[in-house]
C-alpha cells in the first residue's frame, strides 16, 4: 500500500505527478482539472482578456506538462504551477502592450491614492450576505476597477502568493515600487469593499 | 516616551504592520498607535478583511468550453508524446 490517507493533498498529489510523469494522461488530468480554474482566474485579472486568459490556461497546462520533470515535490504543485501561469501571463500582457505606449514600469505613484475615505467596520461576514456566486462577482468587479500597476501588484503578492521579490522580479519594477502599489492597491480595495460591506449607519469620517 | 505616529505615518507603514516585517522596536510604535487610534483600528480590521476575502476566495467556475479545450490540446500534446 503506498497511498497515505493521513495528509491526503500534499502526498496524494505528488503520487499524481509521479504517475503523470510516467505517462498516466488521466492523473494529469486530475491536477489540471484541481487548478485551471485558479489559473484561469488569475489570467483573467492580469490580462483582462477572456481570450489571453484561455490562452495563458493553455500555455500554463502545456508547459507544465512538458517540464514536469522540473517540479521537485518540495513545494506544493499550486506553488509551482502558479509561478508558470503568472509568467505566461504577464508574457501575454507585454505583447498586448508592446504595441502602446504603456510600460509595465510607468509612474503610477501619487499621494491621492492614499485616500482613506470610508472607516466603517463591516457588518459581520459579507460572505454570509450573498451567493457564492455574487460574492465573487462584487470581488472581481472591484481588483478589475483598480489601475492596472495596482491590479497586477495585488494579484502576484496577495492572490498568487508570491513574495515581495518574487514579484518585482517578474514585473521588473524595484523592491519599493512593490511596496508602494501592494499599499495603494490594499487601500484602494479596502475602500471600495467597505462601501460594500460596511454596517449600515456606522459611518466614521473620512481622515488623511 | 516616543511620540505616537501621526496617522498618515502609520498608514504608510501599515503593510509592515499587516505583514509583520516590522522590526520589533518599530512594530511596538505601530501597536501603540494602533491602539490609541480607533480609526486606524477600523483600517487594520477592514485591510486584513480585504486581503482575507481575496486569499480566501475559490473561484467558482471555468467556462465548459474553456476546459474542454484545455482537454483537448492536452490530449493531443500526450499523444504527440506517444
């Protein structure tokens, strides 16, 4: 018997990298079908695109496949296939942007981003106030309203994970810009879900 | 006695804080206003929120063909490898 039920994830799953490296299509399968759609969301928010993001999904799959050898099993296979999705995508955004003017690396930080407005606690859990459904859609709709230097810094350090460095490497942008636009962005998020979710008739004013 | 913070100087420092890379001396100006600061207290709460729902949210769905094409260009890609 090899199979532990003890930590299913983390044992179960590299027994399905071990299996899809010697050929078996459907433990791959499994993998995929376990994280495409957290891979499809993220493409989603970086590149804005329906299309990109199918695109990007693919790519992730594809490639992933193809260097499964490269994955050691010391970390968790989200981990590591996270870190090809984000690539892909930002590959992805570059060549739509390439053809504008816009640089990954633009000027983005000024004081009034740092506006807190709304100092209300919420009232108890909002995922308690809506269907899953609604839920996630009040989310998406407010990371897509964000600049896209804010976006993109969000979805790398707080949705992908990835560290401070790890992020500045990948956008190209210093150690301080990732700081500077992870504040903006958390801020700016803040504000707008606190309008959303804040109890009713427990406004603050506004300071700073 | 170390002066508290002004508000504007903790909410720069507030990723520090929420992410506890703040060293241990600066970390107990950043609790002690905090504490002081009942609206600072409500940015700190809501802040974590905000980041918790994003960690915390499973997407929920994959367009049908999305997947199916995803599938599909797999199954081909494992064939081609024989």
């Amino acid at each position: 018997m090899t199979e532990s039920v003890s930590k299913p994830d983390a044992s179960d799953e590299l027994s399905l990298v071990e299996r899809a490296r010697t050929g078996d299509s459907g433990a791959f399968t499994e993998l995929v079908k376990r994280y495409d759609k957290k891979i499809y969301r993220l493409a989603k928010h970086i590149t804005q695109n329906d299309e990109d993001a199918e695109d990007v999904l693919q790519e992730t799959f594809l490639k992933a496949y193809e260097h499964l050898d490269g994955f050691q099993g010391n970390s968790k296979f989200y981990t590591w296939i996270v870190r090809i999705g984000v690539n892909e995508a930002l590959m992805k955004l570059r060549k739509r942007k390439s053809s504008r003017t816009v640089s990954l690396d633009e000027e983005v930080d000024t004081g009034e981003e740092m506006i807190v407005r709304e100092i209300a606690v919420w009232d108890g859990n909002p995922e308690d106030q809506y269907s899953k459904e609604e839920f996630h859609e009040l989310l998406n709709e407010a990371l897509d309203t964000l600049k896209p230097a804010f976006r993109e810094v969000f979805t790398l350090r707080d949705i992908a994970e990835l560290s401070t460095e790890e992020t500045a490497e990948r956008l190209n942008i210093s150690i301080a810009a990732v700081k500077s636009r992870l504040l903006r962005a958390r801020l700016q998020l803040r504000e707008k879900l606190t309008r959303l979710f804040k109890k009713k008739g427990d406004d603050a004013f506004a300071y700073l | 006695m170390t002066l508290l913070l002004t508000c504007k100087q903790f909410l720069e420092e507030l990723n520090a804080f929420l992410d506890d890379s703040a060293d241990p001396e600066f970390r107990a100006r950043l609790n002690h206003h905090v504490s002081e600061c009942p609206n600072c207290w409500v940015v700190v709460d809501t802040t974590k929120k905000t980041i918790d729902v994003y960690k915390g949210m499973e997407p929920t769905s994959i367009p049908d063909h999305v997947r199916t094409k995803l599938l599909a260009a797999l199954e081909r890609k494992i064939a081609s490898r024989g």
